[in-house]
C-alpha cells in the first residue's frame, strides 16, 4: 500500500527518513555524503515522484522504493 508522503507529519516523515537512511548502511559511491545530506536527498526523491512509501501489510513495516519496485511487490502480494 502506497503512503503518499505529503500527508505524513513532518516528524514522521523525518524519523522515516533517518531510519530508512539508516538501514541502507555504508555508500561505496564516488562521494561519501554526510547522514544529513543522505536523508535530503531521499526527501528530494520522494517530492520529484522518484521514490515512494510503502506500507507492508504482511511484514507490517514501511519502507520508501522506487515507484516500480511497488508494481511489482503488490503484484507478488496480491498471489498470495
């Protein structure tokens, strides 16, 4: 299930995000970015539509993907 961001409470929203950057662990990437900078950028992702939240029902858990990883969870979740 799709959670649009817009109507979480910011407090939410941000405690998501810190736990979501969390989770990720180490950025082997050609530039290290500071947490904060990582949680931003998340936030950017889901205001352009480039990642989305999504609630678990089976798992119960939330967690932020790209849009297509959606389609393709709620597919398998909808042949169980």
């Amino acid at each position: 299930m799709r959670i649009p961001w817009q109507e979480l409470d910011a407090d939410t929203l941000n405690n998501l995000l810190e736990s979501v950057v969390l989770r990720e662990g180490t950025d082997y990437g050609e530039q290290e970015l500071s947490f904060n900078a990582k949680v931003e950028q998340l936030r950017e992702r889901l205001k352009r539509g480039d990642a989305v939240i999504v609630y678990s029902e089976l798992h119960e858990s939330v967690d932020i993907v790209a849009p297509d990883q959606v389609s393709a969870s709620e597919s398998a979740a909808d042949e169980q």
